[in-house]
DNA sequence: ATAGGGTTAG
C-alpha cells in the first residue's frame, strides 16, 4: 500500500480556487456550449453533403418542441412518439442537436438518447456528445454520466475528463474516478492539480484513507506539485489515521515555508490533540492560529469543547464555553448540545438544566441530540418520570424516531428495572421499520439478564446471531455475568468460548465474573487459574480482582494461594507498563512490593483476625514471599525465562 | 460538527 512520503513538495499557491468542486463558476456555462456548437455545426455536415434546407431545420425546431413537450408529460411517452411521428427519423443527428439545444435538460436528452439506442444503436456525434456529457456533469450527475460513457463510448477532452472525476468523487463514486485517472496514466496525460485536489477530499469524505495515500503517492510519481490544499487533505488523512503527530509535522513544515492550511486541519488536529489529552498542544495550536490570522471559529472551539468534556475536564470546558459569550461569540445548538452532555455525563444535572432554559431563552430550540443529552442525563440522576416526560415531549416535536434516540431510551429503561418497558420499545422499532442494530439488542438482552429471563436473553443473542449483526462483547457479557451469578458455570464457559470464536476480546473486568463466582463457591484454585488465564493473556487485572481472590483465600486459609498470588504480581505485571504506570499511581513506584502486599493483608485482617493473629500471619506471609522476591532476582530476566519459571512456579504452588 | 453501551483511584 502506498504511504505518505515524509516530505512533500510544496507549491506556493496559497489559497487555491477549487475548480473542480464549484461548477457554476468553473465550467463552461451550457449556455456558452450551446453557442459553440451552433457555430461548429455549420462546419460539420453528418449524414449529410450538402447543406440541409431552411425549411427541414424550421421542422426540426417545430418537432423538438413537441417531443420535448411530451416526454415532459405523457408517462408513456415512447409509444405517443411512434404513433404522433411514425415517419420520423429520429435518428438524424441533427434532430439530436436541436433536441439538445431545445430542451435544456441533460436528463430528457439521455432519456431520448437511451431510447433511440436501445432501439437502433444510435451514438450521437463527438459534439453532442461531449454537450451532453457535460451538461450531465454540471447537474452532478454521476451515476448518468457513468452510463453515457459507458454506452455512447466516446472519448471526451482532458477537460471534461477531469471534471468527470470531481462529479465522480463529489458523489462519493472514488473508484471509478480512480479509474479515470488510470485511463489518464495510460495516455501520458497529467490531470492538474485541482482535479487531484478533489479526488483526495473525495477519498477523505468516504472515509478511504488508504486511496488518499495511493492517491498521492500516484501524485509524487506524476511530478505534480503538491499545493495547501493538497497539505490541508494529508493533514485531514492522517488524524483520520490516528497519527496525530505526523498530520502536525507536516503542519509545522507548512507553517515554516510561510504556508497556512485552513481552519479545518488545525480544528483536524485540535480533535486529534484532545482524544490523545495532549491540552499543551491544543492550546499551542489554537495560539498558532490567531499569529497566522486563522481565527479559531466556532468549530474549533467546538472541537475544544467536547475534547475537554470527553476527558472529564468539565470546569475548563465550562470556562471557555463562558469566556466565549463573554466575547460576544454566541454558542450555536450544537456547542450547547455538546456542553449539557458534557454536564450530563458528569451528573452536573443542575448545570445542564440551566443551559437548556438558556438556550431556549435565546431562541435556539433544542433538537433531537440536546433532548437525547439531557434524557440521558435525567435518568443518571435517577429521576425516571421527569426523563419520561421528557421524552414525550420530544416525540411531540417529531424528534425520537432514530436508532440512537431508541437505544438511549431502551438501556435506561432497562438499567431501571423496566425492562419489559424497554422490550416494548425495541419491538416498536421493528414496527416502524427503525434499524435495530447491535446496542438496541445489547441494551434488551442486559435488561433480560437483570431480571433473569435468561431464556428471553439467549433466544435475543439468537435473533441477532440469526440477523447477521456484529456482535460484541456485550451481547455475550451479561449472560455470562448471570449464569456466573446462577453458578451455572458450565454454560457460561460455553458462551465465553463462543464469543471468543467470533475473535471478541473481553476485557479484565471480565474475568471477575468468573472469579468471584468460583470464589463464592470456594474453588480458590479454579480462580486462580482464571487469574493465570488473564496474565497470559497480558490483561491488567483490577485491583477488585486481586480483592475478590484475598478476600476468598483469607476465608479458607489457603496461604499457599496467597503467596502465589503476590508471585504473580512479582512476577507476571510489575514488568509491564501498564502495571508501571497504575503503581505509580498508587504511590509504591520504588517502594518495595510487600507494600502492596501489606495493604491487602491489613484491611483483610482487620475485618477477620485479632491483632496478634494478624501480626503472626503477617510475618509468616512475609517469610514467603522473601522466597520468591530471591528466587525472582535470580533470574536475569528475559521474557521467555520468565515465562519458563512462571510455570515452574506453578507446579511449586500446586505440589 | 452535536446524541446511544462497561473500567479505575482516595
């Protein structure tokens, strides 16, 4: 696959004219064609050697007219044609050129051309054919432009092949544009850059990355030079790509040789910057824009906004969200939407109510996403029939009639015990034919496990097994869950190896189905070895994980499982990153690992023993895990022979 | 561009 070079070649046009995207101002008006082909025609004669009568050219005029009349009218236009002018010769082709000129409309003239091929292979002159060609670009249409090409098989000029791609990425056809510029390498012809401008933007808006790349590495090797526009599309490419840092090099580069892309890479960027929760670099970029004269602008600040909001940094979203009606820029409903979510999610409930009266009272009306925010928001803070009448009156407004609305409003009638509420709502969607995608099911089959309908809830899993959508882990999870909780442990095995068979991946907290299942139970040792399951498979287990395991171990006195236990936090996590960085957290980084120990010993023996026995157990805890910290620094520590005393250590614990 | 599903801390 084609990547990006690290640099490009830069091409100092600073704002360039999108040609290829505006055909109002861009393309030849049809008018203008019109002309021209009247003039051209006077030198060309189809059909014909000598020139054809005033008169014939009156009658064409006069026949045009009505043909256009009635195709615009009769359904069944075709047969009217054959009965109104059974002598007709339709297939003159100046007949064709004076329907063209006459009836103004690129879609009658392709209809009348279809008619008159299926029925006689007519294929109009080169003239026509390029008028009609691109009178069905300028309308956009690709679909038929695709089809004219196809069928008449006439070679249109570089120009109207260039703007073919353009109609073709705008209507989101990249494929076939990719194929025009294929066609073009094959005749040793360089289409300009604008056209490769809008291939690019095309690729980006359906979402095709990997074409942006082929795209432009096909560039390079035409010797086309890059210019803003094309540095903006890159930029664009490569935050899509989740490789945040190379889109800003490449900025920097820009930024150095005196160029500046739009506001929409930086807002790219200043996106990406927030999920990374690199806040020095967003700001750093949002005071870049102001030095280059790119005043941020209401969907930079958005992007700010909701970054901040999505990492919990509610009073600094809720600062600039303030300091910018301060300054007199008035938030649009989508800023408003974006800040009450962020208030909703957070449980400010007060916060976001007072923003929805706010932005009423300025006349902005909330629409579906706001009320979907603020419903949500309601039924975090438990209050279920101010949320239902919330969204009663959405759905008086017509808003609600959407997958998400459905969803949102299905998970927390289920989450409050109202699941048969939320079952009613998930048939209501197939009724009024409103997709039901993965989280609707989710949603009920949570619900279903909640109450124990386990029944209800496989035979779900079933249905959308059966309707061929994804699931994820969350359609398997909460059957699990209760089937642990029923200790019905064989059945949930059976579902978890089903969900990993369809290459689902659970996540650590997972595991603890499982674990205080067994726990519960006391099959100390079966835990175990779903702890063992957990480290091979490199998952960071939760500290309630670790809980749920001392708590049972304690219970039954099982130290030797203990010990193992802190042997495989020596051994198995405190060498992997992740584990690093949370026991930095936790404030014992340097600290030697008994701490960690300790604090679990502790608030177990208080609960359990006497003071005296907890010292006792403590000491002798202590004494064992000595052992293993000398045998653990005995080994010089490569993976592999770490993995090999792990299990050595195993057939230790179990002898 | 904004809405729908689970994590963790004292």
């Amino acid at each position: 696959m084609a990547r990006a070079p690290s640099s490009i070649v830069i091409f100092s046009r600073q704002r360039p004219c999108r040609t290829c995207r505006n055909f109002s101002t861009q393309i030849r008006k049809l008018t203008v064609e019109r002309k021209e082909i009247e003039f051209i025609s006077e030198g060309i004669k189809p059909n014909q050697n000598h020139e054809l009568p005033q008169s014939v050219n009156q009658h064409f005029t006069d026949v045009t007219k009505e043909v256009a009349k009635i195709m615009r009218t009769k359904s069944n236009w075709e047969q009217t044609l054959m009965l109104d002018f059974p002598s007709f010769n339709f297939t003159d082709p100046q007949f064709f050129w004076q329907l063209l000129k006459q009836q103004n409309n690129a879609f009658l003239s392709l209809r009348f051309f279809h008619w008159l091929h299926l029925h006689s292979d007519f294929v109009p002159d080169q003239v026509s054919c390029s008028v009609l060609f691109d009178s069905l670009l300028e309308a956009k249409a690709c679909n038929a432009a695709k089809y004219f090409l196809q069928v008449s098989s006439f070679t249109p000029e570089q120009g109207s092949l260039e703007r073919y791609i353009c109609c073709l990425c705008d209507g989101g056809m990249v494929n076939d544009a990719l194929d025009v510029f294929v066609k073009f390498k094959d005749i040793g012809i360089c289409p300009s850059i604008a056209t490769w401008n809008s291939a690019l933007l095309g690729c980006l808006v359906v979402q095709r990355t990997d074409l942006v790349w082929k795209l432009y590495h096909d560039m390079l090797e035409s010797r086309v030079v890059a210019d803003i526009e094309t540095v903006e599309y890159l930029i664009r490419a490569f935050c899509y790509d989740g490789k945040f840092m190379k889109g800003y090099q490449l900025l920097r580069q820009v930024l150095e040789e005196g160029l500046v892309p739009r506001n929409i890479a930086f807002n790219a960027l200043i996106s990406g910057f927030c999920k990374l929760r690199n806040f020095v670099r967003v700001s750093e970029l949002l005071h870049t824009m102001i030095a280059k004269n790119c005043a941020p602008d209401i969907y930079t600040y958005q992007e700010v906004i909701n970054g901040l909001c999505k990492n919990k940094m509610l009073l600094n979203a809720l600062r600039i969200f303030n300091d910018l009606k301060n300054r007199g820029y008035s938030p649009d409903r989508v800023m408003y939407t974006t800040m009450i979510h962020g208030l909703c999610e957070m449980g400010w409930i007060r916060n976001a109510r007072k923003l929805w009266f706010e932005m009423i009272n300025k006349g902005i009306l909330p629409n579906e996403y706001t009320y979907n925010s603020l419903i949500h928001g309601t039924f975090k803070n438990g209050e279920f029939r101010k949320a239902r009448k919330l969204y009663d009156d959405m759905r008086d407004r017509g808003y609600g009639e959407t997958t998400a609305s459905y969803n949102m409003m299905i998970t927390h009638l289920c989450l409050c015990g109202r699941t048969n509420e939320g079952f009613e709502l998930f048939k209501e969607m197939a009724q009024k034919g409103i997709i039901r995608d993965v989280i609707s099911y989710n949603a009920v089959i949570n619900g279903f496990c909640k109450k124990g309908m386990m029944v209800e809830g496989k035979n779900l899993l079933n249905e959308l097994l059966a309707h061929g959508i994804q699931p994820s882990s969350l359609s398997y999870i909460p059957l699990i869950k209760k089937l642990c909780e029923l200790g019905d442990m064989k059945e949930a095995k059976q579902l978890w190896n089903d969900m990993q068979n369809k290459g689902l991946k659970p996540m650590a907290c997972d595991y603890d189905h499982f674990i205080s299942a067994l726990c519960v139970r006391d099959h100390v040792m079966d835990g175990m070895d779903w702890l063992v399951v957990m480290l091979k498979n490199k998952l960071r287990p939760k500290k309630k994980t670790f809980e749920t395991l001392i708590k049972c171990v304690s219970h039954c006195g099982r130290l030797d499982v203990m010990s193992r236990i802190v042997y495989y936090i020596k051994m198995g996590i405190c060498n992997s990153l992740v584990w690093k960085f949370d026991m930095k957290k936790m404030g014992w980084r340097n600290k030697r690992p008994e701490s960690f120990f300790k604090v679990y010993t502790r608030r177990r023996t208080r609960s359990v023993g006497t003071k005296k026995e907890e010292l006792a157990k403590a000491s002798k805890r202590k004494s064992l895990f000595k052992v293993y910290t000398r045998r653990r620094t005995k080994s010089t520590g490569t993976k592999k022979e770490e993995l090999a005393e792990g299990s050595r250590g195993k057939s230790l614990f179990e002898a």
